[in-house]
C-alpha cells in the first residue's frame, strides 16, 4: 500500500516520491494521532470517575511516540516529493519562519522575566514587542507553508530528472514513459515498432531478381531451327 511505503523507505533521502505517496502518508499520520488522540478523550469521559487518567496518559503517551516515530519518514518523503518536482531539499528553508516564530518569543519571554532588574512598565512593552514580532514572523511562515504545499501538490516531472527515474512508471516495459498513463504510445515508440515490423516483414519475404524470367524453353526450341 502506497501510504506505508515511507516507512518502508524509512530514512531513504534519496530518489522521488509520488504525490500519491506523500500526500497518503500525511493522512496516514492524520489517522494514527486522531485515532490515538480520540481515544485519549474518550478514556477520560466515559470511565468510571477517577479511574480514566491511566488510559488518557497512556493514549497520549502513545500518539507523542508515533509522532516522534513519524519525524524521519516524513521529512525523508517530503524531500523525495521535492526531487519528484526537480527540486533540492532546500526548499523545506520554506518552513524556517514558522517554526522560528514560537521559539522567539518563548526565548524573549524567559529573557524578560530572568531581568528582574527592569520595571514592570518596560517587561510588559519588552513582551508587546516581542508577541507582535513572533506573530509577524507566523504570518509569514504562514505564507511559506501555503507555497511549499502548492510545490508537494505539483505533478511531478515526466521521465528522468537529476534525482532519478520517474516512479511513476515501469522501465523497461513496453509502452512505459510519457503518454503510458493514457493507455497511448507515444509517436516514437510507435515510428521504432513499425520499423521493426517493417523490417522483419522485408526480411521474410522471398527475394526476387529483378531481370525478368526466362521463358520456359518449348520442344521447337530443343530441336532447334
């Protein structure tokens, strides 16, 4: 199945993915921690009272686990969905702005409040400051995200590029390549088909002289004149 083949390839950086191959594994992963997560919620309304917190800590014990397991294959095929495209893994940078934002303003945060030094006035507009930077800088990784998602939903380049074989065909099969998925030839394949019929056709047929043949010699023509 297409949407475990990741874990399959599970820290493979190398070659291309198909889109069906990433985008399955996304819900893959949407399923498992929606799934584990769901019965996390679930332990812990309908148990009996005081009795549900084992199998909600334990549920989600499990979702961090997978999420945690889920980390190498999914960066790996989003790299490969990126070759797929004749694009380097530079392009995961696209998500550089997202992930630094709530990390700038939790290291703005702890700085502010180990300055015990400053006034209250000056910690509160010291954190104003750093909210709205953090939130400039989600919006445009917000952006970012949009864009390297419309990269992963692109068709991937047909046939051979510098990553690799196309993996959406199978080398070496007739009819394999550009123009397969449609059930057609394309016009070279078909041209190098008839060539080798033709050939083979003009190698079996009998091989005629090109003088004409002589008349068969009649019984005058034995006697002589």
């Amino acid at each position: 199945m297409v949407f475990i083949r990741p874990l399959i390839r599970y820290a493979d950086f190398s070659g291309r993915a198909r889109r069906s191959e990433y985008w399955g594994f996304v819900l893959f992963q949407t399923f498992v921690g929606g799934l584990l997560t769901g019965t996390a919620v679930i332990s812990l309304t309908q148990a009996p009272e005081g009795g549900g917190e084992m199998g909600f800590f334990a549920c989600l014990t499990l979702a961090a686990l997978a999420a945690l397991a889920f980390v190498t294959p999914h960066l790996a095929v989003t790299v490969r969905r990126l070759h797929d495209t004749n694009r380097s893994a530079w392009w995961l940078l696209l998500q550089a702005p997202g992930a630094l934002s709530p990390v700038i303003f939790f290291g703005a945060a702890v700085g502010m409040a180990g300055g015990g030094t400053r006034s209250p006035d000056a910690v509160a507009a010291a954190m104003v400051s750093a909210a709205a930077g953090a939130m400039l800088l989600l919006m445009v990784g917000q952006v970012c995200n949009t864009i390297l998602m419309v990269i992963l939903w692109m068709r991937g380049t047909d046939g051979e590029n510098r990553y690799g074989a196309d993996p959406r065909y199978d080398h070496g099969r007739l009819g394999a390549g550009p123009g397969a998925g449609t059930g057609r030839l394309d016009e070279a394949r078909l041209d190098a088909i008839f060539a080798q019929a033709r050939q083979a056709a003009e190698a079996a047929a009998p091989v005629r002289s090109a003088w004409p043949e002589a008349p068969a010699a009649t019984g005058f023509g034995r006697r002589g004149v």
